[in-house]
C-alpha cells in the first residue's frame, strides 16, 4: 500500500519512538519510496493535537496549491500502526502523488476534518515537521510552506 506522509510522519525518529513507546517494532525503513507533491491541496494548521499539546498538520483542498512530502510502501501491519498513531481525527485519504518525473502514483494519506479554526503548533512539533523534510531533502519551497502554514497559525491566535 502506498502512503504519503507531509507532517511529523516524515521524521523518522519520532515514528520510530512512537511504535517503541507502543510496543511495536518501526516501520520497515526500506519501505520509503521516494519524494512527491499532491496537486490541489494546502498546508494548514486546523486541527489540535492533544498529545502534541498545539496545531497538527492537515491538509485541505486548494485548486492553486500542493503538497510535499514522503511516498512509503507499507504493509498492512505498519499501515495499521500509521493509522493508530494519527488516531480518530484523522481518516485514510485517497490522494495522487506526482514523484519528481512526472508519474502519478495512487496512494492513502491521512486527513482530519476541515476547519476553519486554526491552531498554532508547539515548537516541538514543528521542529519534529521540518527536520523531517530536511532528511529527505524536500527543498526550501516545502520547508516555507510548512513554516507558512505554521506562522498562519500563529497569526490567527494573536
């Protein structure tokens, strides 16, 4: 199953801390297939995250925008653990991934519910989101879409 992952999914670390603190093994890391960008969607800050104490990454639909992220192949059972990790807020989400020659793969992500209200995410969180992306090379267009999103956020709060 193809998943795409374009929040704290992306850290490798703190997946990997999660399964541990749940007593799962990680998720296969040669299951990572390559970089990618959904067409049509945003970046936002719309849903709060109890366990992360602030703003968690949602996506929502935007005719002139897109998102980057990360293309895994997972089985079943690691797509399972995904799915308990993002918790009841957010549900499987079909989505096209463009990969950097043009191919469209289809794939699930996971997406909460659209809202209006925005919540700022903790700088914890946000640290977890970009050094994600910084490992796997995502590019300085990701990484502002993500800090944009964030000062969003932010912005709306004060």
């Amino acid at each position: 199953m193809k998943y795409f992952a374009y929040g704290s999914n992306m850290n490798w670390d703190d997946l990997d801390k999660w399964c541990v603190k749940k007593g799962y093994d990680p998720i296969d890391p040669t299951s990572i297939t390559e970089t990618g960008v959904v067409k049509g969607y945003r970046l936002v800050f719309n849903h709060y995250s109890n366990s992360r104490g602030g703003g968690a990454l949602n996506i929502v639909k935007s005719p002139a925008d897109e998102v980057c992220g990360v293309l895994f192949t997972l089985g079943e059972e690691d797509f399972k653990k995904i799915k308990e990790k993002e918790g009841l807020a957010y549900k499987p989400h079909p989505i096209n991934v463009i990969w950097a020659d043009d191919r469209v793969i289809g794939a699930k992500t996971f997406k909460a519910k659209d809202s209006r209200e925005l919540f700022p995410p903790t700088d914890k969180y946000l640290e977890i989101v970009l050094a994600g992306a910084e490992h796997f090379n995502l590019g300085e267009k990701c990484l502002e879409q993500i800090k944009k999103a964030a000062q969003q956020a932010k912005t709306m709060k004060s």
